[in-house]
C-alpha cells in the first residue's frame, strides 16, 4: 500500500483541484465542473483528491479559495483513468473506503 510520500498529485490535478473548489465555493459552473458533468461524474468524486489535499498541502484551503489559480488542465483523459485515481489515492486512506462504505 503506497504512503501519502509514494502518492502526489500531478500540478495539472493540483490545478484542477483548486479550480474545482473555487468554484464550489462561489456556486460558480467553471472548467472543473464542467469537465466532471461531461464525464458523467458527480461532485462527491472529488472527495479522494479534496482529502489527498487538505493532508498534504499546507496552503490547500487559501490556494483553493483565495490566490490567483494556475491554469486549469484536465489531467485525466477518460472517465475510467479519473476513476482509477481516484482508487489509488483511496487505497492510502482507508478512512475514505469506510466513510463511502457508510453512505446509503
């Protein structure tokens, strides 16, 4: 099972998840979000990364909410690569596997 030090987000996830929650926060529809509907994935699938985040990143809540974002990329080229992401971050946090586990 790789730690949080074998797992790091690429800049171009970084960049997205500072455009996802900037525009979460302002109820704003953006690239992020925009790119999620066009894959057919809800907002909750962001949780692995928001969580990757706010325990690796020092500054991920101002980054997100308050300074000026980097360019936004769309880091994944499918529904089934952001998926698979999102898995390997979820397999260093097994509190997130049990947390979805207890969502009805």
């Amino acid at each position: 099972m790789p730690s949080t030090k074998e797992l790091t987000l690429t800049a171009a996830e970084l960049s997205f998840v500072y455009h996802y929650g900037r525009e979460t926060a302002v109820k704003e529809r953006g690239p992020a979000i925009a790119w999620l509907t066009d894959h057919d994935l809800p907002g909750r699938a962001m949780t692995a990364f928001q969580y990757w985040g706010e325990r690796n990143d020092d500054d991920f809540i101002s980054k997100s909410l308050f300074e000026p974002l980097p360019p936004f990329e769309a880091p994944w080229t499918s529904r089934e690569e952001f998926v698979a992401r999102v898995h390997e971050i979820m397999e260093i946090y097994p509190d997130l596997k049990e947390w979805r586990s207890a969502q009805p």
